[in-house]
C-alpha cells in the first residue's frame, strides 16, 4: 500500500465524477449481446474496492445502476462485492482498485464458493 490513494484523494477531497468509457459501455453491450444470441450464461463479477475509494466516486450509484440495467437487459449475472469484508480493510489492498496477493487469494475462495452454488454451472446428466 503506497500514498498514491491519499494524494490522489487530496486533490479531491469531496470526491470527483468519474468519466464512463462510451468505448467501454459498447464493449460490454456487444459482448452481453453475443452471449445472450448464443445462450452463454454470463456472470459479471465487480471485485471488492477499498471502501475509501468508492466514497470518492460520485457518480458511482449512476455508474453501477447503468451497469445493473446492462446486466439484467441482457440475462446476465451481477455480482456486486464491493461490500465484501475485504474492501474494508487496506491491508488487502496493493493500491485503493486493486486487491494484493493475499486479498486476490481470499476473494478467489470467496468467489469460488459462491461458483459452486451458481445454478448456470450446474449441468445435469444426459
């Protein structure tokens, strides 16, 4: 864990707007779209965030129902861990986004066991 995310948070101090990506939103609305034409279950996964840095998006409600919408227009599964225990907690963290090899290790578990529960990956017998 460095000081990027304080100074980063200094220049802002009562959050900023982050900018959503238009290449990005057809990106995902292509790929949602040829996994629904061809029957693929699809699960989006939102990996846990230090809680720190979701106070600083302001617009992070408009960005996540937007995502929400996507997901559900187009038969997909949302995932949301941002509040899974881990993002409160910067030791898990190498940087404010990004989990460190520990953090990444028990997210994978985490997410694992609820792979295992997911109905799209139970398949029955022919």
């Amino acid at each position: 864990w460095s000081e990027e995310f304080e100074r980063w948070r200094a220049r802002a101090p009562a959050g900023r707007v982050v900018p959503v990506q238009p290449a990005g939103v057809r990106a995902l609305e292509e790929l949602l779209r040829l996994c629904q034409l061809r029957a693929v279950p699809l699960l989006l996964v939102y990996s846990p965030e230090y809680v720190a840095a979701q106070r600083q998006a302001l617009n992070r409600e408009a960005i996540f129902a937007r995502f929400a919408e996507l997901a559900h227009r187009h038969g997909a599964t949302l995932w949301d861990f941002s509040d899974h225990p881990l993002s409160h907690d910067a030791r898990w963290f190498v940087n404010s986004q990004h989990l460190n090899a520990a953090g990444a290790q028990a997210f994978s578990q985490a997410l694992a066991a609820r792979l295992r529960q997911w109905p799209a990956l139970r398949t029955t017998p022919t």
